[in-house]
C-alpha cells in the first residue's frame, strides 16, 4: 500500500481565525482576489485585494505558514541573495488576526550600502458573505465607495447600498510619508546596510457605527475577548502523552484547535465556532457537542456553550426563521446575505437535537463538575426547552419526536443529519416531513434522565421522578416501535405514514451512548454497526454502502463523519463492547496520522480502507479545523478509558480497556468536582490495564459500565477500588 503522510484539506489555501475574523490567503500567505480569499470580519469579506509591490515587482514568498493559531507569517526575497557585493534584502510578511487585522511588511538588508524601496500597496474590499465568497455565487451586490483622509493617513471603503451599514478603514503606518494615489498606497522604504525597516497595514472593519479595532503593535497573541478565551482555554486543557506517537499528536492537535476556535462572545467567551470555513457563527448543537465531548480536556468550554445557548431561546413564532417559544437557536451568521434577510440565518432555529442536548450536556456537566450555582442559574432553560419538547417537539402526540420545517430559506431535515438528502427510504428516495428520526428519541430518552437528576438535585425529587418514569416508558416503546429483528438494527426513522424507514444507517451508534438500546439487542446492534457494509476501516459510515442512495463522498448518505466516531466510542464503552471501540479509535487515529498535524476534517468519504484506497479521502466541501471534529480524540480517549465522572461524590468511575496497540497513556490535569488528577493507564501483559492517580484528593473505583454485556448478552460486574489519593 502507498505510505500517505501529510494530507490537507483545502491545499491551495491557509486559515487564520480569531473570534468573528478570519484571513483567507493562497499558500504564499497572498490575498489575490481569487474566492475564497480574503479578510472576514463577521462573514462579511472587507479585504478581498492586497497586492504588494516592491519597486514594481510582486515578491513571491519562498517561505509561509500559519503561527500562534492567530497569526500568518512569510518570506520572500528581494534580489539576488548570492550575488556580491551584496545587495541582499528579504520581505517579511507578518499577519495578526484579532477583530481587525495589522499586517507587518519588514524589510531585513544584508545589503553592504543603503537601500531605498519603492513599495505600493493596492486593497480592495467587496463586502461579499463568506458563504458567497465560499461558493463564488453572489447573492447581493452593491458598488464600493472610496475616500481618502491625507490628513488622517487613511483611506475608507464604503459599501453603497441604503439597507445594509458596513465599511472598512485602512491605513499604512510606516516612519517615511504615506500616499494614497491610483488605488493604491505608496511609501518609499529607506533601509540601512545590514538594517530593517517596517511598514504596518491596519484594516479595521466599520459596521453599524462601530469600529472593531486590529491587533496592537505590541501584538502577542491578543487582547480581545476571543484571545483571551484562547489564553484560558490553553491554561486549562488536560495534556496526553503516550507511546503511542499518533495518539500523543492528535490530542495535541485536538486541544490546540480547540483552543483557537472560540467566538469570544460575552455570554460564552470560549464556546467554539463549529468550525472553518463555513461554520464560523453561533451553532447551538454543534458548540455543545464539541464541547461536551471535550469535557475529559476541560470543563469551562461546555459551561460557557450552554450559557450562551441559553440567551439564544426563541421568544415568538416566526415561521422564517423556523422559531418558537423556548425553541433553543441552531444557528446565528452576521453576514450581509442573512442580515438582508436573503436567509433567515441570523437567528435560525430550525433543528430539534439542540432542545434535548442541552438538557443531556447539562446533566453532563453537573457529573464533570458538581457546580450547581451555573445548573440552578441555567435551570430555568431547562425549564423552557423541556416545555418546548412537550408542547411543539412531537406535533401528533404519539410520544415520539417528529421534526416539520415551516421556513422556505430553511432546512428540511433537523435532525442530527440536517442535509436535505440525507433521509431516504430503502429504495433511495428522499422521505418527506414529518420525520421522527431514530437518533432524536434517544436524545430525548437522554434529556429525560439527565434532566430528572438535574431537577432532583437542584430540589425538585418530584419532577425528577416524573421525568424517569416517562424515560422509562419512552425506552420500551421506540423498542417496539423502531427495532427491525430481520436487520438486527433500528429503523433510520418513522416517516409520515408512522412506518419505519428500513435503511441501515450510522444512528444506531447514537443510540447506543444514549442508553436507551436494551442490553439483549445491544451486541446485534453493534455487529450491524461495524459489518463490511457500515463500517469503512476508518469509521461507521452514515450510510450503509449497500444502500442505493450511497454516495461516498456526499454530506450524509455515507461518508464518515470523526464526531460520530467520538459519540459511537461512548456508546461502545457503555455496553461493553471493547474490539470493536478498539477498531473504531484505531481506525480514526490511522486517519488522524495522515492528516497535516493530525487534523481531522469535518467528514472523510466512505471509501473502504484496502489497498486500492491507501486514504480515506475527504468529503469535497469539509471544514477543517471542526470543532466537534477535534472533539472526537477526546471523547474517544474517555471511551478507552470507559471513565465516568461522579462530581458530587468526587469520584471517578473507570474500566480502562487499552488495544495493543496503545500500550499506555497519561493524562495530566484532568479535572472533576474541582479536583484535579494525574491518570496513568498501562496495558499489561494478557491485555489486563493497570490504572493509578496522584493529585487532589478524589475517589478512583474500576468498575464496568452498568451496561456493559459479555458476548453471550450477561451482564459484565466486577469492582475495585484502585484508590484514594490525596
């Protein structure tokens, strides 16, 4: 097979994020004018041109890559470096990413006598939406007004359209006068022998009135409220080390990425974009997915995610945006599309899976944390999604969940796979709405027994014990209602006609992290779930490859997404079922380790992992970095570890089951109840781990998952305290 190393998705471009900002820029660090390059403020592009000239001539960068998460540097030289005497002098390019952006030109001489430089500069900006910069198909168009203040040394584009207020302020500091003719600037660099020089461009985006600043001169690494989200995360996020070289590189890089991603928003400064380039906006499931799979990383993520999911509620009916009371928002953009209302996605709530999970990652949280002033401040959301379930979340009243659109700029599936094509019955044909998808009635089965114990703590026994019972009764009935005994999985969903829809698909994965699979039926699911048919080599694929409507490389109709890979671990781990959770994360890993830095996009395809195929291949219009995407290490190392959380008992609960292939792990700084701990895990000889924990003082008890089974289908017990640690 072909040694493949180094992958990368969108090879021809590079990503700098900070916040609402992202720099776009060709693999020389260059902004060309080619979609989709260029600087993003809000989803809106205000520098879509920067062309820099040194005496006429463009320098072309031999070196460039991105820094410091926010930052982007380059070199390109400027004459001929071999010849004598020496006339040597080489362009820096530094890039600082904050809500504006400053970039720095330095020229560095090695040149024996004084060198004096004419360098222009040409920007441009076109106010398109990322979306519209992303797909190259615009959507609203409007002129660019252009206005030079000599006396301010700046120069101002102004968007010329009555409906929208954007613009962008631009300005050239350098120690030599700054002009501004023929659409570009111009300043004559003056170097000394073996000296530097440096010019700083400053674009600071002008929206509604106010002016959203660069970067500082004295830059280093940021001052804005999304920096410092970065800052904190950085300082909080548990370290891994192993043997192990692939697993030690993608927590790394799971962490390191989700470290930059915060939007920096004031009800939740470190909750994350879903990711780049398309997703970055408030995402209401896919913030706290990402974030409740990292929790073995850290806390503060998730507790920041569910409290700025709980200032986006619906507050009215609104069929455009898909809105009703109490409905939790799926998604928020900032662009010009959506804020001219050509979509309705500046406040969209089209999704049903955010309602329930906020309810499973609240609960959550209270089993990382034991931090009941944030549940009680949060209860009352709570409160107001479970009465959205109730009231508008199963429309015909059959217990079930069943999602219906109302907006024409909506989507049609709002499910977990929310693209229009996703759900199909067995002959490949598109099921219409109303659809009560499989995987939303074991969200819901979670969200009760999350939120029970969530109401009985926070001194509600009673509305705790209501919701249990309607868990329970909710669990037999989609058993009944939803197990195909001739597939030995569960129907993909109940379509309109309340008959299931018989396609073998990934959703059986979630209902298994959910619980609400019986014990009996849990090893047929499973052994469905990783047949040749389902499970690629690098993962379970959303869609059986038997199944007419497969398309490898499409959204949801069998490629492999990395968060299902997390979640399914977690369910894996849950029942007990260890070679298979072994092949899944030996399988996502593999996939990690050939990927530049060990980044796993948004989706690869569903290609099988054989000698014809020596990579996994990638869904054509991926994210990379995704937030939930790095998410899945994370979860998927917890899954090894089978490690539950008991916060309020400060306890940990493990029953660490390591592969051959990774014959230890330690992780440093994980925290639960506020408690932090050290965990080593060895795997020894015969396959038996060993497990022992220094640090604050926490309870640390093996002991398998309540529903773990043996391969005959019993029930797996056994106890042992490995110790109390102080």
């Amino acid at each position: 097979m072909t040694r493949v190393r180094n992958l990368r998705v969108r090879p021809d471009l590079l990503y700098v994020a900070s916040g609402w900002s992202t720099l776009v820029t060709d693999v020389r660090c260059r902004v060309t004018g080619t979609d989709p390059q260029g600087f993003f403020a809000r989803n809106t592009r205000v520098l879509s041109v920067e062309q820099v000239t040194v005496d006429g001539r463009e320098p072309i960068p031999f070196s460039a890559a991105n820094v410091l998460g926010s930052s982007q540097l380059s070199y390109a030289a400027l004459g001929d470096g071999e010849e004598l005497p020496s006339r040597a002098a080489y362009l820096l390019t530094e890039r600082f990413v904050g809500a504006g952006l400053r970039t720095r030109l330095t020229v560095v001489s090695y040149a024996q006598q004084p060198l004096r430089l004419a360098l222009a500069i040409r920007v441009e900006a076109d106010f398109a939406d990322s979306v519209e910069a992303e797909t190259g198909r615009r959507l609203q168009t409007g002129d660019v007004g252009t206005d030079w203040d000599a006396a301010a040394q700046e120069l101002r584009l102004t968007y010329l359209r009555d409906d929208i207020d954007r613009a962008v302020a631009v300005a050239v500091r350098a120690d030599t006068p700054v002009r501004y003719a023929d659409g570009a600037f111009a300043v004559e660099v003056e170097v000394s022998p073996r000296g530097a020089a440096r010019v700083d461009l400053i674009v600071e985006p002008i929206f509604d009135g106010a002016r959203l600043p660069a970067p500082p001169a004295s830059f280093a690494g940021g001052t804005d409220a999304a920096a410092r989200a970065r800052g904190l995360l950085v300082s909080e996020f548990a370290g891994l080390t192993s043997s192990n070289f692939d697993v030690t590189a993608a927590w790394r890089n799971a962490v390191e990425e989700l470290a930059v991603l915060p939007l920096g928003e004031p009800a939740g400064p470190t909750a994350p974009m879903a990711g780049l380039p398309m997703y970055q906006e408030i995402f209401g499931r896919d913030t706290m997915t990402a974030s409740w799979q990292a929790l073995l990383a850290g806390p503060t993520m998730l507790a920041d995610s569910l409290r700025l999911n709980a200032q986006h509620l619906g507050q009215r009916f609104d069929d455009w945006r898909d809105e009703e009371p109490g409905k939790p928002l799926h998604e928020a953009r900032r662009g010009p599309v959506s804020v001219l209302g050509l979509d309705p996605y500046t406040a969209y709530y089209g999704d049903w899976s955010t309602a329930p999970d906020f309810l499973v990652f609240l609960g959550q949280y209270l089993a990382w944390t034991g931090d009941l002033d944030t549940v009680r401040d949060l209860l009352p959301t709570a409160r107001q999604a479970l009465n959205w379930i109730e009231r508008y979340g199963d429309p015909d009243g059959d217990g079930f969940l069943e999602y219906h659109h109302r907006s024409r700029g909506g989507l049609k599936n709002q499910g977990w796979k929310d693209s229009d094509t996703a759900i199909v019955d067995e002959d490949g044909q598109v099921v219409p709405n109303p659809i009560a998808t499989s995987e939303l009635q074991g969200y819901w089965y979670a969200a009760l027994r999350h939120a029970a114990v969530v109401f009985t703590v926070a001194g509600h026994p009673a509305r705790g014990a209501a919701l249990l019972a309607r868990a329970r009764a909710l669990r037999r009935r989609f058993h009944v209602a939803y197990w195909l005994p001739d597939r030995g999985c569960y129907a993909m969903a109940l379509g309109p006609d309340r008959r299931p829809v018989r396609s073998t698909n990934s959703n059986d994965g979630h209902l298994l992290t959910t619980g609400i699979v019986p014990a009996r039926a849990a090893a047929r699911v499973v052994d469905r779930l990783f047949a040749p048919d389902m499970f690629s080599g690098w993962g379970v694929r959303t869609l059986s490859a038997e199944h007419p409507a497969y398309n490898p490389f499409s959204y949801h109709r069998g490629s492999v997404w990395p968060v299902e890979a997390g979640t399914i671990g977690l369910g894996l781990a849950r029942y007990g079922c260890w070679e298979h959770l072994h092949r899944l994360a030996e399988g996502m890993f593999a996939a990690a380790a050939l990927f530049e830095e060990h980044r796993l996009p948004e989706a690869l395809s569903g290609l099988p992992r054989d000698a014809d195929h020596p990579h996994p291949g990638v869904y054509p219009n991926s994210c990379a970095p995704q937030a939930w995407s790095a998410s899945a290490i994370v979860a998927l190392v917890q899954a090894l570890l089978a490690l539950r959380p008991v916060a309020p008992l400060r306890t940990i609960i493990v029953d660490p089951h390591l592969p051959d292939w990774l014959p230890d792990l330690r992780l440093e700084g994980v925290q639960v109840g506020g408690a932090t701990v050290d965990l080593t895990v060895r795997r020894r000889r015969g396959g038996r781990t060993s497990i022992s924990a220094r640090g604050d003082r926490l309870a640390v008890i093996r002991r398998p998952p309540r529903q773990a089974v043996s391969r005959r289908g019993r029930r797996a017990w056994a106890v042992e305290r490995v110790g109390r640690h102080v």
